[in-house]
C-alpha cells in the first residue's frame, strides 16, 4: 500500500525503485560536474603557463572566477523560480556551459599579447553564468520528483549526490592528465565533451521528468515584450549577463569591491530588520545565523587554496611520483571527491549516532571543528615540508593529508550550515539568508585569490622550507585553529539564540542542494520541501 502510494505521488516508471527522472539528473549533473571540477584542476596551470599571468595575478582571477561562480547561482534560482522554471533553466545553462567549455579548447599562441586571450575571458564569462543557471536548478527538479513524505527523497539526494562527486572525481583526473600531459586543448576539450554529454542527456531525458520543473506560469512566457516572447527576453538577459561578467572578470578588483558593497548592504538590512521588525526568537536566531555567516569566509578563503596555491605548490615541490610514475599535480584535486564519496555517509551516520546518546556537538561547535581540522591540514603540510628537509621535496603523503584534514572539516561545516540557515531564518527570509550565506561564500573564494597572492613571491621554486608558500600556510593555520577554537568557546552562548527548543516549524524549509555535501555553491533559492519540526538534516 505504502509503495503503491509512493509512486502515485509522482507517477510514471521507475528504474531501482526511483523515477526514471533521477537517473537522467545524476548522468547531467555527472558530466557538467566532470566538465566543471575538470577545466578548475588545470585553471591555474593554464594561467601561468599558457597566458603567463604573473603568480600574483593568476591567483586573484581565479579567486574572481570562483567567487563569481558562488553568485550567479542565487539569480538563477530567482529567475527560475518566478519565471521559466527549473528545466529550462537548466536547459539554457547547460547551453552556456557546453559553449563556455567549448571556447576554452581555442587556446592562440599564448601570453597575454595574444588576441585570443578575449576568447578565454570569454569562455570564463560563459561558463559562469552557465553554472549560475544549471547549479541552482537542477538539484530542485530531484526534490520535485517526489511527493511530500516520500521516504525515498532522502535516498534520492545520496544518489545525486554521488554523480555530483563521481563526475568532480572523474574530471579532475580525466581532464587533469590530458591538459598537463597532452596539452591545454585536450584537457579542455574533454571537460567540454563532458558538458555536451550531459546536455544531450538532460535534453534526451525530459520525458522522465515527468514535467516536473516547468515554469510557474506558462501564458506569461508567451506574452510579447517589445515584440520579442517574454521568455526569450529572460535568456537575452542571460547573454547579456554573460557580457557583465566578461567585463568583470577582467577587472577583479571591482568583483571585490562590489562583494563588499553587497556585503555591506544586505548584512545592514538583515540587523535593521533583525532589531526594528522581529520578535524576540526571529532576532535572536538571525543573529546567529549572522554569526555563523561570518565565519564563512575565512573558511573557504583558506579552504580554495586547494585549486590556486596548493595546486601550484603541489606542482612545483612535492615528490608526486607513485609507483614510478610522476602524477600530474591537477589530478590531486580528485581527492577532495573521493574523501567526501566515502567519508559524507559516515559523518551523517556519525551525527546521528552522537544524538541518540545526547553528544551531538551543536551547530557553531560543528563549525568550530571545522575551521580547527581546515587550520591543521595546512599545519600538516608545513610540518612534512620542514621534516623533508631545506631544498628537498615534500612527500605526497603530505597532500593526501592536508586534503583529508580539508574535507572533514568541510563534512563539519558546509553540509551542517546550510541545513541552520534554514532553520533560522523565518519563513519570508529565507531567500535572503541563503543569498547572504552564499554572499559570505563567495567573498570568501575572493579572499582566498589574496592570500594565494600572498604565496606567489620570488623564490618559489627553491627549497621547500624557504617558500613563501609554507610561511603563509603557516600562519593561515593557526588562524583557522585560533578561530576555531574561539567559536567553540562561545557556542553555547550561539546556541542558546539559535532557541532549538522552540517549535520550529515555521524555520523548517530545505532548499534545492542542501544534501549535496561538499557543493556548497549547489542551492538556490527555492523552498521545495519541509522538515518535520527539530529533525536535523546533513
């Protein structure tokens, strides 16, 4: 009885118990994740080798690049969410993708001389707003494939979950091998083959959605503006957010400044309305989820050093050969996928098992613990460079650690705040909460270019004890502890203002993405499903 209500909660066939729909977002997600985490691994090579960016330079646009990725996501939930829906967005951001990756194969002759340097920044531009329109939406249609209750939503999200980390896993060394090995053309060309697939599956697909995803009102679409259909105006704007974008990746230090400008303003608006509009339970958790926000910087400032400087050190002074064969360095991003597939069900387990017997760590002591084990993978990983020795090479035992150490102190924060911030925030805010959340997000990849910066100075390709690289990771590392270990002292003041013991049922909206661990840029804006009141999610 119970099946057989399941699936007239959503209908159609199914594959594994499943909607047939699922399979269809795992395999899209899979490639434009394969396509995505594939051209990161080698970015920052293609930078400096390629179009010989300064260290310095090269760290910042990547810095630019990925904060930027953490915006679009939100405006293309909004416009999906009153406008065209989840498919087509993901349809139309799936186009901008596959072009995006596809320019990014016309590489020119190289150095910042040549004109095809345009057609990378270009690429950059499209590739942004593409995820920006793809990542905000897709994971929405996997919550609309089933019914409110059905027990096999859960489920669901970890299968997603896996594509969405097989494909990082896949394309940072498929990708990775290729551009080091053969050539920035090959390596690009399949991230861009990739994306492609995953178009063609999600277009081929569309019958198993069972129209889930379409557009709120469809007749609006339909209507003319200026003679043109409204719809085709949105995907104009879309283009023409690609020509914002074009612009503003070449001119980081706007991006920054405009984060800071947002930054400011919605942080303001979010204490007036805190102080002048709510009662005392709505202020006390904005609070907290202010105080959780901030924190967000500092931990993927320090966190994304894992495609800018840590690839490059990695590259430049690490002993990467493996059984005979010298490994490229871009291949080493894979491993943050492959620790959050097989350790993601055990930290879920984990908290479940502590909460049963009342020593669950709260929220901002998760988050405290976090920023601790972020702190002490760089510490890890000074400490191997110095015990190898002045002017030897650092063992590569040393990266598996330093990114074990970063994924479980990801596993204690992203997956964790994100199911707070939609138990904090009220019912009317949580759009803006979850926008502020990915602001914090974003500033922090900005910030992240500037202390890679900080890394890229003369002398890095000396020894090892002498680089730069290891005097900043240094002291990064003790900031990530010292912070950490501050949060966990206040936590229980933070909790008390987070008033877990009041009915949360109106505080209780997941978003699309909340369960993918280790894609903290994957949520949008929308509001797809309820918590039962105080029942966690990770």
């Amino acid at each position: 009885m119970a099946t057989d209500a399941m699936s007239a909660s959503v209908g159609g066939k199914t594959f594994l118990g499943h909607p047939r729909g699922l399979f269809v977002l795992f395999f899209a997600e899979m490639w434009e994740r394969f396509s995505y985490y594939g051209m990161r691994a080698i970015l920052i090579f293609y930078l400096l080798q390629h179009w010989l960016f300064s260290e310095e330079k090269a760290y910042i646009i990547y810095g630019a690049y990925t904060a930027l990725v953490y915006i679009t996501p939100v405006i293309g939930g909004y416009l999906a969410d009153r406008y065209i829906g989840q498919r087509k967005a993901v349809a139309f951001g799936a186009v901008l993708l596959t072009i995006g990756h596809g320019l990014m194969a016309f590489e020119g002759t190289g150095g910042q001389d040549s004109p095809m340097i345009n057609v990378f920044w270009l690429a950059l531009a499209f590739i942004i707003m593409g995820v920006g329109f793809l990542k905000a939406n897709i994971s929405a249609i996997v919550g609309q494939l089933y019914g409110q209750g059905d027990a096999r939503r859960d489920p669901a999200f970890t299968i997603f979950y896996m594509g969405i980390n097989l494909g990082a896993f896949l394309g940072s060394l498929i990708a990775g091998y290729l551009g080091q090995t053969y050539g920035w053309a090959y390596g690009f060309g399949a991230a861009g083959i990739g994306m492609f697939l995953g178009l063609v599956v999600f277009v081929w697909g569309k019958p198993a959605l069972m129209g889930r995803g379409e557009a709120p009102d469809p007749e609006r679409l339909k209507q003319r503006v200026m003679g043109v259909p409204f719809e085709w105006m949105i995907y104009l704007a879309g283009l023409g957010g690609v020509v914002v974008v074009w612009g503003l990746i070449q001119y980081q230090d706007v991006v920054g400044w405009l984060l800071a400008a947002f930054g400011a303003g919605v942080v303001l608006y979010l204490l007036i309305t805190a102080v002048a509009k709510l009662d005392r339970i709505d202020r006390d958790r904005i609070f907290a989820a202010l105080f959780l926000i901030a924190l967000q910087p500092l931990f993927w400032a320090l966190f994304e050093q894992a495609g800018s400087s840590l690839n490059v050190y990695t590259d430049e002074q690490v002993n990467r050969n493996i059984l005979g064969w010298e490994v490229p360095a871009s291949m080493f991003q894979s491993i943050n996928a492959f620790y959050i597939v097989t350790l993601g069900p055990v930290f879920a387990g984990l908290w479940l098992w502590l909460a049963r017997r009342g020593w669950e760590p709260s929220t901002p002591a998760k988050f405290g613990l976090g920023l601790i084990q972020l702190g002490a993978g760089f510490l890890v990983l000074v400490g191997g460079a110095f015990a190898a020795g002045t002017g030897n090479p650092t063992p590569v035992i040393f990266i598996f650690l330093i990114y074990l150490l970063h994924t479980t102190g990801e596993l204690c924060l992203s997956p964790v705040g994100l199911s707070a911030m939609t138990k904090l925030a009220p019912a009317r805010m949580v759009g803006l909460i979850m926008g502020t959340w990915f602001l914090a997000s974003a500033a922090g990849n900005f910030i992240g270019g500037l202390i890679a910066q900080a890394t890229g100075g003369e002398g890095a390709a000396e020894g090892a004890a002498a680089t730069p690289v290891l005097d900043v990771y240094s002291t990064i590392g003790w900031v990530g502890i010292g912070v950490g270990v501050a949060v966990i002292a206040v936590s229980p003041f933070v909790r008390r203002l987070m008033h877990e013991d009041v009915d949360n049922a109106d505080h209780s909206h997941v978003l699309a993405g909340q369960r993918e661990v280790g894609e903290p840029a994957a949520a949008g804006v929308h509001t797809e499903q309820e918590l039962k009141p105080g029942e966690a999610r990770y």
